[in-house]
C-alpha cells in the first residue's frame, strides 16, 4: 500500500497542470476578494475598527476549507484515470489486495490536500501579514493545523465516494467543474451565509465542508474579533457571527465547536462506509 500511495503521489505532483487546477478554485476566490469583494464586504461593517484584517482572516479561513477539497480532488483525478485508461485492471492482477489499492488512492489524496493546504496556509498568513495584519499565535496555529488535518480526512472521505461513480475522464472532468464553481457558495465564501435565502442557509448549514470552514473562522478570527467588537453589545456581536458563518444556529440553538466537529468527522465516517459499500457492489458486478 504504501509504495503504491508513492506512485500516486509522483504520478500527481509531476503533472503541474493537475496541481493548478486542484488549486484554481482558491486562486478564484482569492482574485474575486482582492478585486472585488473586499471592499464591499469592508464596507458592510463600518464603525468597527480593524475591519480589513477581520475580513482578510474570514475569506483565508474559508479559503483553508475550500483547499482541503479542491486538492484530494485533483489527486483523486489519478484513480479515474487509472480506470479509465485500464490500468487498474493490471494492479489486479497483481498480488496486491485491491483493498491495499483503494486505500492507496485515498492516503495519497489525503497527503495531497493536507500539503497543498499547509502551502495555502503560508500564503495566507504572508497576505494577511502584508496588509498589515496580525499572524496567528503558536497555539491558534497549531490548532488550525490540527483543523485541517480534520477537513482533510472529512473531505476525503466524501470525494472518495463522489469519484468512486466515476469510470471516465470526462465526466470526472464535469464533476471536478460543477464542484469547484459551487464550493464556494455551498461554505458561504463568495457571499456571507446571513445574505443568502433561508433555503440556501439550511444548505450550507448541512454541508460538512462549511463546518470545517466555521471551525476555522473561530480559531482565524479570534483576536481579529476581539479587537473589532471591543465594547460592542453581545447580541450585535453574535449577529455578525451569524451573518458571517463564523457560528451555526439551527432555531434557537447555536453549535459549538466541538458540536462542528463532530458533524464534520461524522460525514467523514459516512462517507468512507458508503464509498467502500459501493466499491464492493461494483466489484460483485
């Protein structure tokens, strides 16, 4: 299994075209905030202080989130193409037990979106350094480490058994599109949750990937938060938590962390059971 987690990773990381493309969605959501949104959002909080750097820690964090699916999703590209191109039928036959392959797939989609998140973590901090921002503490740090690692085996887990439909290139290709121009809505990154209808909030609430990206607004948003609701009334400020999906709230009750946490390592589970439930059909067929 793990020479076979090795291959995987040579065969991702030698094709540069697959490492940009697993990261595209990132680079859009970062280009759409620096050019676009920024100011705007700014805008909507005025009167606070320190409103740039409160801004900049929100769309990193969701950023963060966004990364850890992207990316196993790009690496989970080798195993459709193995499928797709027959070369799967030759491991096989090999003396490795197809059990050993399919978790080779997935440790090596794990590795792929927890490195390339960790690159995505450095340039946020550097961004958020040079607009002037304050860089995370030794202890929010690793915490976010531990977060993403979190996000990671969650999302890999769910898009190990999206792709685990999947037999050609091209339809992989689709997926992989419809995926990443939605990701962004469905973690209320492009738009705040709190401006978007009832019906999409209930959505985003029940997405697992917009847990990972509130657990990791509450670890990247702390002192930022801190520092801009300074005196503010509590109710205002658990408004703007809300609004910004930093908190969840189903009716009257508002998830901790923890509670986020547990949904998120949960759809984890689920969806590596369902994953290698339908692997197993596909191999009695």
């Amino acid at each position: 299994m793990i020479t076979f987690t090795k291959r995987n990773l040579l065969v991702f990381f030698r094709d540069r075209t697959a490492v940009f493309f697993s990261l595209l969605s990132s680079l859009i959501i970062v280009g759409l905030y620096v050019l676009f949104l920024g100011d705007t959002w700014a805008s909507d909080f005025e009167g606070f202080a320190h409103v740039k750097q409160l801004m900049d820690n929100w769309v990193m964090a969701g950023l963060l989130s966004v990364t850890t699916v992207t990316t196993t999703m790009g690496a989970f590209g080798i195993m459709v193409g193995d499928r797709a191109e027959k070369i799967s039928k030759d491991f096989y036959v090999s003396p490795t037990h197809r059990r050993d392959l399919a978790l080779g797939y997935v440790l090596s989609a794990a590795i792929v979106g927890f490195a390339l998140s960790i690159v995505t973590l450095i340039a946020a901090e550097i961004y958020i350094g040079a607009r002037g921002g304050e860089l995370l503490s030794t202890s929010a740090l690793c915490k976010l480490l531990l977060l993403i690692l979190a996000a990671d085996l969650a999302n890999t887990a769910m898009i190990f058994f999206i792709t685990s439909f999947f037999e050609s290139n091209n339809a992989f290709s689709t997926a992989s599109t419809i995926i990443g121009t939605l990701i962004g809505f469905v973690t209320g990154i492009y738009l705040p949750i709190g401006v978007l209808p009832d019906g999409v909030q209930w959505i985003v609430r029940l997405f697992p990937t917009s847990h990972a990206a509130a657990l990791m607004r509450q670890t990247m948003m702390e002192a930022p938060m801190a520092q801009s609701f300074e005196g503010v009334p509590v109710s205002q400020t658990q408004h703007v938590e809300e609004m910004l999906g930093v908190h969840f709230w189903f009716g009257e009750k508002e998830l901790t962390g923890g509670m986020n946490l547990l949904i998120l390592l949960g759809f984890g589970i689920l969806f590596f059971a369902l994953a290698a439930a339908n692997l197993s059909r596909k191999k009695r067929v």
